[in-house]
C-alpha cells in the first residue's frame, strides 16, 4: 500500500512536471539585436588614484537577441581592440545655448560588455545590460547636461536600433 502511494506520488510529479514544461515557449526575437532605453543614473564616487570627485553614469538597456551572440569573451575583444570595432557604440550630446550638439571626447566613451550568455548555446536571450561611464569633476564642466545616444553589435557583426537616453546634469555638488 505505501509501496503504491509513491508510485502514485511519483507519477504525478512526473505527469507535472511534463505539463509545466510544455507550457513553455521559447521566445522567438530576431537574430539583430534589439534594445530599448530603461533608465540613467548618476552616482558621485571619489576616484581612487587622485581623491577628486567624479560622476559615474550608469546607463540601463533592455536588449533581446534571437541568437543569444552578445558580448565578447576576453580573446574576442583583444582582437576587437586592435581594430577600434566597439560592441557598445556611445555617441554623446552636450547641452550649449539650448541645444544639443555631439561632443567628441578626447577619449572615446564606446567600449565593450562581455558575454551575456556563457554556455554557447545558440537561442534567445534578453536582459538588462548596465554599463558605466566615469566623469572626474576636474575635467567636467560645471553643471554639465548630456544626453547618450547607444547603439550595439553582436559578434556576427549586426547593429542594434539606436536608443536615446534621457538628459543627466553632472558636476553640480555646491561649491
């Protein structure tokens, strides 16, 4: 009898099991990464080498890829390096008189995120990919508005959409 109960409860986790399973569909997205603008923050941290204050700007994206080929592992972007071919593309606005014009920083902003999906397995995959740009004080103007456009590449070579992010305010601690 108690041999019988564990076969019955065993056979219903089984049959459960199947049922959840098959519930599931596997989302189909497009093999071109799609992203969608999410949030921006500033947080104000001390840099650790000169003791200056500095805004760090986090910038939030949702993305969906059919294939799952986002991010680079670490061989895959040294070569990308060598060849300048960023897969996260920061292009930046800077607020003067009212508007807004594209600012070209001594140092590019572009750069790379690593591998979202580590298993090889080819598929869907979406998320949030965070990615931080640092702003030391000294070198930052006063009250300084921008505004990103981002833009990225997967590792078969495709773009994105291009996203806009909101406007974020930087070195504006009181004095």
């Amino acid at each position: 009898m108690i041999l019988l109960k564990k076969f019955r409860f065993l056979g219903t986790l089984v049959v459960l099991f199947w049922v959840l399973q098959s519930c599931y569909k596997e989302p189909e997205f497009d093999a071109v990464p799609e992203i969608s603008f999410q949030s921006i923050r500033r947080e104000i941290r001390v840099d650790q080498f000169t003791g200056a204050n500095k805004d760090s700007v986090i910038i939030s994206l949702g993305f969906r890829d059919g294939d799952g080929d986002l991010g680079l592992n670490e061989s895959e972007k040294a070569l990308a390096e060598a060849r300048l071919n960023y897969n996260y593309i920061v292009r930046v606005f800077r607020r003067r008189n009212g508007q807004f014009t594209e600012f070209t920083p001594f140092l590019p902003y572009s750069g790379y995120f690593p591998r979202l999906r580590n298993d090889n397995r080819i598929g869907p995959i979406e998320g949030v990919l965070d990615y931080s740009i640092d702003f030391p004080h000294p070198f930052t103007p006063r009250n300084d508005s921008l505004k990103f456009e981002i833009q990225i590449q997967d590792r078969t070579g495709n773009f994105s959409n291009i996203v806009e992010t909101e406007v974020v305010i930087l070195n504006n601690l009181p004095r």
